[in-house]
C-alpha cells in the first residue's frame, strides 16, 4: 500500500513537467471567447453590466490600488468580474446553442448552471450542506456516546484505540464540506483552492485510519511510520495544487484514487473480520461505489440546477450516518474486548 503511495507521489512530480490541456468544448467556442474579450474591456455581456470590473470599493480603477485591504478587495472583485462575465457568456452561448437544438456542453471542465440567489451550483450545495449536517450529528452522536456509553477498562477510563482519529476525521469532514459549500457557491480561484486542499487532506487522512484500523496497528512508532508517507503525499498535493497548478482533472483522480485504496481495504477487511456491524461497513462501501458510479455518468444539469457531480453527494448522505453507526459499533467491540483481557489479567 505504501508503495502505491510512492507511485503516485512520482506521477505526481512527473506531472509538473508535462503541459495538460484543460479546454472544455464551451471555452473552446470562438463566439464565447469573443464574449469574454468583450466584457473585459468593457465589464458588460448584452447590456448587463458589471461595476466590479471597472471599479474598486473607493472608485479607484483596480490597478491603482495601493494598500493591502484594498488589494484583497481588488483580488475578490477581479475573480468577481471575471466569475460573472464567464457566467452571462455561458448563458448567452447556451440559448444560442439551445435555439439551434444543440445539446449543453462544458465551460472551464464544468457544466452550465442556473444561479440561484447567486449560489452557483445549487443542488451541489444543497447535498453538500446535507452532507454537513449529518457528519455534525454522526461525530456528536460518537462524543457523546464515547463519554457516556462506551464499556470502561479498569481505572474507569474509556478505552477505544482509534477514538482520536475519528474525532480528526469528523473535524476535517466538517471543514471539507463547508469550503465545497462556499466552493460551489462562488467559484473563484480562492475558494475552489481551500475546497480541492480541504478535500483531499480528509481524504488522506480516512486512508490512513483505514489501514491502521484494519491493519490493527497499535503501537505508536508503526503508526507514525504508516502516516508519514501518506501524510507527506497529500501535503506535497495540496502545495502543487496552491503553489504550482490549480489541476482539476489531476485532483479529481488523486481523490478518487485515494477514496478507491481505502474502500478496497474497508471491504477486504470487512470480509475476514469477525466485528459484528460489518455489515454496516458494507453498505457504506456499496453507497461509496454507488457515488462512484453516478458521478462517472457526467451528464449535464436537470433544469440547470442538478447534475451527476451533485447526485453522487446526494447518495452518500444517508451511508454518512451508518458510517458514524459503525464508529460506536466498533467503539464498543474493541473496549469490550479490551475490558475482558484487563478482568482476565486482574483476577
């Protein structure tokens, strides 16, 4: 496994040397680039104009700024100028295309969306909120149940091995899908950086509390030496994306290839353990197939507000729950365990 990491982590350094080519058939429309050239030089796509592009908060033209908070204002005006003209010439081309018959096709690798109280992809946001909302309650409900609930070792300590990452996975999950609510509300280069780094840094770290629990590693010095290579791959991604190339395509397949290695183990454990909700774990790996599967069919937006990106986090909302279920379940397997080799070891 860890040589799969070292794998990747070379593709990974090849790829900074190789130039990837990222035009969707959308940007790649002469009529759309027109349309962007225009709303540049004039901030205005068939008579809707937009003052950010011309304007800072004090009137000032955008390159005559001077201080740092007007800076910052400038940066999020120009990814506002720049968001708002690729929007309106998206639209604009697609009733085009749409009078002539023409099925929707991609811009910059993303499907035309209709904005809905400016929030750009609504039904991505609506199920990622989804999502929010049941990793909260999942990671309070293991709180709560580790303190109250969970079967005491001798000294009336708690006992559960791998409680601390779960609550590191609760806290990134939560983090995760919050920067993709605001990703997905307001795309600029900002947002969609914190979501893409905020991404795949939970997705690290759930591999790594696969193998570790699966693999039953216990001892502190094997668990540093398992992280570490893990750990050192998702940071070394995580500055590519932020300080070399924002790459969708490359981050999409370092996600996937990481959700894919930790779902292989979840379900090779599942099958050999003797754990008695592991039938939980199967139906969480079946929902993350089924996730899998549905954001592969890459069809475009139903009414412009629902497309397969958005349905593959619909399906994994309720399988959210039963992963958290599992948490408990093995919580108290393992303290159980635990508690009848310390009664044995005391009489």
């Amino acid at each position: 496994m860890l040589g799969c990491c070292y794998v990747v982590a070379f593709l990974l350094a090849l790829s900074s040397s190789i130039p990837v080519l990222n035009a969707s058939a959308g940007d790649s429309d002469q009529h759309y680039r027109n349309c962007l050239t225009e709303c540049g030089e004039t901030g205005c796509v068939g008579g809707k104009c937009f003052p950010e592009c011309t304007i800072s908060s004090k009137g000032v033209p955008l390159n005559h700024s001077r201080n740092l908070l007007e800076k910052i204002y400038v940066h999020w005006n120009k990814g506002g100028c720049q968001n708002n003209c690729q929007y309106h010439c998206m639209l604009d081309r697609e009733e085009k295309r749409a009078s002539l018959d023409h099925d929707p096709v991609k811009y910059h690798g993303k499907w035309p969306f209709k904005r809905v109280y400016g929030i750009e992809e609504p039904g991505s946001v609506a199920f990622f909120a989804l999502n929010l909302a049941m990793h909260f309650h999942g990671w309070l409900s293991f709180i709560s149940f580790l303190k109250n609930k969970l079967p005491l070792k001798v000294g009336r300590k708690a006992h559960y091995g791998y409680a601390c990452l779960w609550h590191v996975h609760g806290l990134l999950a939560l983090n995760a899908f919050f920067w993709s609510i605001v990703s997905h509300s307001r795309h600029i280069e900002l947002t969609e950086k914190l979501d893409f780094s905020a991404t795949v840094a939970v997705l690290g770290l759930s591999l790594i509390l696969a193998i570790l629990r699966c693999f039953n590693i216990r001892n502190e010095a094997a668990r540093v030496m398992t992280s570490a290579p893990i750990t050192s791959f998702v940071t070394t991604h995580i500055l590519y994306l932020n300080c070399f190339k924002l790459d969708y395509v490359w981050h999409s397949n370092i996600c996937q290839a990481l959700a894919a290695m930790q779902l292989t183990i979840w379900a090779i454990w599942s099958v050999f353990s003797q754990n008695p909700s592991r039938w939980k774990l199967w139906l969480v790996i079946l929902g993350g197939v089924a996730a899998f599967v549905v954001k592969g069919l890459d069809f475009p937006p139903y009414e412009g507000l629902v497309d397969a990106h958005a349905l593959s986090h619909a399906v994994t909302v309720p399988f959210t729950c039963l992963r958290w279920s599992f948490a408990r379940d093995d919580a108290v397997y393992l303290a159980s365990k635990r508690v009848k080799r310390d009664k044995l070891k005391s009489t």
